[in-house]
C-alpha cells in the first residue's frame, strides 16, 4: 500500500462541516523549516478534499504542513468580529514515516481548534 494523505475540516461552533475552506499543503525540505508548496484545495460540502490532498503517486515520507484557511471561512459566520482576527491561517506541522494512511483533521471554532491523526 502507498501512503496518501486526506483531511478534513468540522466547524464544532456551527455543528456542521466547514464547507469551502482553502486548505494549503507544503512540504517542509530542511531543518530550517523551507516550505516547498506543492496545492491548495477547498473542502466540499463534507467538510473534506474531493480526494486525497497528497495522493498515492506523489507521497514521499517526510515533514509536511498544512495550512487552513480559517480567518476566511468563519468571517462569514461571525457577526462583530474582531480586527485583526483572533484566528487566521492555522498551520499545522506534522511528519509522515511510513507508506500509510494519514488523516489530519481540523476541529474548528473562532477562537480555538484542535487536531489528530485520523484513521
């Protein structure tokens, strides 16, 4: 099996998917932190990618980031909301060692969020 890797994005304030979020994939190519982007997708009204973000042909072990496009969803959702925003552009750093299954989901409200590794 080769590795890929999906997300997926529920907006728990509203208690539904967060439908429409860019999503940004980089990968990370030294220990100074240089980001390499490879795409961007948006989430569908499922709160996921219509595929893997990084599929099967193109998956290289190593130290990715994703980068959710937040501030831009909820403005929307929020009325009075703050300038600048408490949330913007959520980055989450994370490595992938073996030809897997990654899954990294991104539990969101306008003031915190959370993650894992999914199954």
């Amino acid at each position: 099996m080769a590795g890929y890797l999906t997300t997926h994005v529920l907006d728990t304030a509203r208690g539904r998917p967060a439908a429409g979020m860019t999503v940004e994939l980089y990968r990370i190519e030294d220990e100074g932190g240089g980001r390499v982007f490879l795409r961007a997708l948006a989430t569908n009204a499922d709160g996921r990618t219509d595929g893997p973000i990084l599929p099967e042909a193109e998956f290289v072990p190593g130290t990715y980031e994703l980068v959710f496009h937040a501030g831009a969803y909820l403005d929307p959702h929020i009325t009075d909301a703050p300038v600048p925003r408490f949330l913007d552009e959520i980055p989450i750093r994370f490595g992938m060692a073996e030809a897997v299954h990654y899954h990294v989901p991104l539990l969101l409200s306008p003031y915190g969020y959370s993650t894992y590794r999914g199954s």
